[in-house]
C-alpha cells in the first residue's frame, strides 16, 4: 500500500473519531468540513515534504545510476557492505583498476563484447554472456553484474571474502 493511501486512510479514520459526537452518534457538518480542510493542507504539506526528499534521493543517488567507474565504486560500496574490500580487491585485479563495467579480456572496451566468448565485466565473467541469467542488461548496468559477482563468490567459494583470498593467491577466480 502507497504511503499516500494509508496516510489518507488514517486522516480519514482521524476526522470519522473527531467528528462524531460520543453520546449521540451524530455527525456536525461544520466541525467534518473544518476538520477535512485542515487534514488536506496537513496531507498537501506532507506531499511537498516527500517530493523534496525524493528529489535530494536522486541528487545523492546520481553518481551510483551512472555506470562510470566512480559510480561503479560507489555502487559496489552500497552493494557489498562490509564484504566491499574483498570485492574491490577482485575487480581492482580482474579490471587493471580501471572499474569500468564494459571491459572485456585484454582491455578492450564496448558493451557488444558480451557476446564475444571473452571475459567480461567488473568481475571479468567467463564467458561474460553467463551474466545475461541475472538480466538482459547485464553488458551495460554495473548492478546486474555485482549481483552474478556475489552470486558467483558465494557458490563457489562460501563468501565474497573467501573468493577474494583465493583471487589474492592464484590471480584468478
């Protein structure tokens, strides 16, 4: 339920209890209309409230929806936790610590090498088309290729760190 729904939901119960005289039953036309008033302005201020946040939101959140390698960064960050620095030493390693998410094998750089049977990615998946499982967008939308990287980490070693030990040891995963 959308928080303007329920919030017009509880103005509604609010001026309903307000509204109706205790002992009698009966509802007064004047106090439900000054009552409803002042809960549409309340219920208008609340609605101005919220569009600002949403706009600040966006403003901090531009630099993760932008697939550059500080927005991929920062989106890892978020993503990983506490487990960020195990990841950033596997895609630090796996991407020349370029973080660019459209890197294939040898350095080369276009979302069409997906398809290319080359390593791709931040995690430089092998073939980078086993991304696609996670999402049709997973050339281009760094997210889609964190969530195959700690899928991947997890199945096969346990953990993102686990996977990063292991990276640190053979330089590969």
């Amino acid at each position: 339920m959308r928080w303007t729904t329920l919030l017009t939901c509880m103005l509604a119960l609010t001026i309903f209890a307000i509204c109706i005289h205790p002992e009698t039953g009966e509802a007064s036309k004047s106090t439900l209309v000054t009552q409803n008033e002042k809960l549409r302005k309340q219920l208008k201020k609340e609605r101005k409230i919220y569009r600002t946040q949403i706009k600040e939101l966006r403003r901090i959140a531009a630099p993760i929806l932008q697939p550059t390698p500080e927005g991929n960064k920062t989106l890892a960050r978020a993503f990983f936790n506490d487990a960020y620095y195990c990841a950033a030493t596997i895609i630090n390693g796996e991407t020349g610590g370029t973080w660019r998410h459209d890197i294939a094998y040898g350095g080369r750089y276009g979302e069409h090498l997906i398809h290319s049977g080359l390593a791709y990615g931040l995690g430089q998946a092998l073939p980078g088309s086993k991304m696609l499982v996670y999402g049709a967008d997973a050339a281009s939308n760094p997210l889609t290729q964190l969530i195959w990287f700690r899928a991947y980490a997890n199945g096969r070693y346990g953990s993102v760190c686990a996977a990063a030990n292991h990276w640190k040891s053979n330089r590969v995963w």
